[in-house]
C-alpha cells in the first residue's frame, strides 16, 4: 500500500499498489494526448504562416474584404427573407402616393418639419395653378362670368408666380382667388372639369383658401393626403409591423416614368399593389389628351397582370377614388355607357358600376398562376385605408408565413 500527500490540503491518501500504476499509466496517456494537440496546433499554425509568407499584404487586404462581403451578402439576404417588399403600381394620378402617406400616418410615422413645410408650398402651388388652369377653362369653354368685376382679378391671377411662392405672397394672393372661387363663372368651369386636366384636390384646397392664408398655417394630415405633386423616380418607405419590416416601392406612373418599374423588380419583391382611378372613365390623359384614363389604367394592369416577369407573385388590386365615383355616378351631366356602350347595368348604380369596372380588370388575366385580390378604396380616407390595409397585411403575411419564417 502507497501513501500520497496532498501539498495543498495536507491530507493523506492510501492507495493500493494496483491502482498506483493505473493512475500513473492514465497521467502517461493524458501528456501523449496533450502533446499531440499541441502539435497539431503548431502545424495549423505553421499552415497559416506559411500562407501569410505567400501572400502580399495586398492580397491578404483583399482576402479580408472579400470574407467581409460574403458575411454582409449573407446577412442581407437572411434580413430581405424576413421583409415584406410591395410595389405600388398604377397610371400617374391613381393614388400610389396618396396611400405611401396613409402607410405614415396609419402607422404612427410623423412628417418631418421640413417636409411638412415643403408640403405647405405644395399646396400653395396646387392652389394659385389650380385657379390659373379654371381661369384658362372658362375662356375657352366661353362660360360667361358671373360678375364681369372679376376679370381684373383674372388677369392679376395670371400673372401670379408659384414656383417660388412663400407664406407671405400667398396671403396677399389669397383674397383675390377667394373672389374667383366665389364667382359663378368660375364655379360652372370647375363643374365641366372632366373636359379639361385639373387635380382632383383642387375643390379641397380653393374651399380652405381663408384657412390656408395666415401667417402660422402649418398643413394638417388631411392638407397633406390632398397635395399633388408629380412623382418622378423612385421613393421607399420602411415601417416595422408586427416585428416584420414591410417596404413600400413608389413608383412615377406617367408614361416617362414608366421604364422605371421593372428595374425595382427583383425576387424580394412580396407583392405588387396596383391602384387604379375608377372615377377617370370620362376623363382623357394628360399626355396625349385622346387616349381615355381608365382603358390606359386597364392596359397598363394587363401588361403587369400577364408579365412573366411578375410570375407568381400576388397582385392586389386597389380600384381607388371611389368617393369621387360616387359623385359621377350620382351626376346627370356624366354617363360610363357614353364611354362604355358596352355597359348593361344601371349606370346611376355605385354598385352596378363598381361591378362592370373590376371585371373590366379582371378579365385581362389570362392565367391564373398569380393570386390577384381586389379593394374599393378612398386613398384619402384613413379609416377606409387602415381596414384595407389591415386586411392587405393579414393576407400577405398568412400568404409567405415560411418565407418570413414566423412558424
């Protein structure tokens, strides 16, 4: 029998003579172990010398950088497999814009104070041209004024400047296009609208002109979803919801602006939402001034709708403007069947018509490998935008759960 002494604790140990060998045995074995990983490792470091030793400093930059990319790429693709990507597409004045707003103001997303100030000098030039293009069209459509006192203030309108407009000439614009607005003239023009190119807003903005002219008007969210303003580019807009980040692609529907759209395509694209102005069907395009709004919207939808370019993606239709349809359907001065003789309904319906313009859509689909879903919208109305876009959420992401990998 063997005693052994811990140095430490002092205490002593008895062991069999057997067991002696065997813990010595097992300590032989364990330094042969460590001693092997140990050369290995000088080996593996040796390897790696020797690749520094054959490399310039240059290279070995290079080599760095390049591991660099491949973890970005990696990391990039991993953060687009967990976002949601829609492209808003549709003719020039359907909307698209409009609803990029709403996404903001549904989802909490302040506008800038610098961005509502260029909204503000927006809408004063929505304003002073709106009022110009009337003046145009009660010449030209010989519509006689209701006081003759305001052709001064229709020549004074004329000459008036807004491309450099601030808070101070607007004031003193303002009187004299709040006399024209309340002329009779003015007012029988703006109801003949539809023979001439006028935006849509324009009876919004001339009704708040007292509003509008002080000196501490900052535009309100209903101002901001009511200004035009042409989009030319591309613009993005990225909000989180529900922990998903969904990115919103707006696109210049004008027919310069157009090229544009495939270059946003590419396989992170989710969905593609295409807003449609129902209420142009009487209404020719500002581009060529023949060609009727609603069949070039329609044109443009099939050529999305039958891309193969688009193949199996889901498009979700917006059939938008619906508070304006209303009121041409409701007017006697307008009819669909003097545009679409091949309509049957009832055409004072806003069912019957809202009925014949989405199959007027749906029908151009010649396969049906792309899921398409439809919405009746109002882009300005935000209670209306948030229960169509809560339903739009739901079913794109119930549609690419894997994909976003929430299971």
């Amino acid at each position: 029998m063997l005693e052994t002494v811990n140095s430490e604790t002092g205490t002593t140990t008895q062991l069999m003579e057997g067991q002696d060998n065997e813990i010595v045995a097992r300590s032989s074995h364990d330094r042969l172990r460590s001693s092997r990983f140990a050369c290995l490792r000088c080996c593996g470091s040796l390897l790696n010398y020797l690749v520094l030793l054959r490399n310039t400093p240059e290279e070995l930059e290079q080599r760095y950088k390049s591991k660099e990319i491949d973890k970005f790429l990696e990391k990039e693709k991993q953060t687009f497999r967990r976002q949601v990507k829609l492209l808003l597409l549709g003719a020039g004045e359907s909307g698209k814009s409009t609803f990029l707003k709403q996404m903001r103001i549904i989802h909490g997303v302040n506008f800038e104070p610098e961005l509502k100030k260029e909204y503000q000098y927006v809408i004063y030039q929505n304003v002073i041209r709106g009022m110009q293009v009337l003046i145009d069209a009660r010449e030209k459509l010989e519509i006689p004024w209701g006081n003759n006192d305001r052709e001064k203030d229709s020549s004074e309108t004329k000459l008036m400047e807004c491309t450099s407009i601030d808070a101070e000439k607007f004031i003193q614009y303002a009187a004299v296009i709040g006399r024209l607005w309340q002329d009779r003239g003015i007012r029988r023009a703006y109801e003949r609208r539809r023979e001439f190119q006028i935006s849509d807003s324009v009876n919004y903005f001339l009704n708040e002109i007292n509003r509008l002219a002080t000196s501490d008007y900052v535009p309100t969210h209903k101002d901001i979803l009511h200004c035009r303003k042409a989009t030319k580019g591309v613009y993005e807009f990225c909000v989180k919801i529900q922990n998903i980040p969904f990115v919103f692609v707006d696109v210049g529907g004008q027919r310069t602006q157009r090229q544009k759209w495939t270059r946003c395509f590419d396989s992170s694209v989710t969905s593609i939402i295409f807003l449609v102005s129902t209420s142009e069907f009487d209404q020719v395009l500002a581009e060529d001034r023949m060609t009727n709004r609603l069949e070039e919207s329609r044109n443009i939808f099939d050529t999305i709708v039958n891309n193969n370019t688009f193949k199996g993606i889901s498009i979700i239709l917006f059939l938008n403007k619906m508070d304006l349809l209303e009121q041409k359907v409701r007017n006697p001065e307008t009819d669909i069947r003097w545009y679409y003789p091949q309509f049957s309904g009832n055409s004072h319906s806003l069912l019957d018509v809202q009925n014949f313009i989405l199959q007027m859509f749906m029908s151009v689909r010649k396969s049906q490998q792309s899921r398409t879903y439809h919405h009746f919208t109002t882009a300005i109305d935000t209670r209306n935008m948030t229960v169509v876009f809560n339903s739009v959420k739901d079913t794109i992401l119930q549609r690419n759960l894997n994909a976003l990998m929430l299971q």
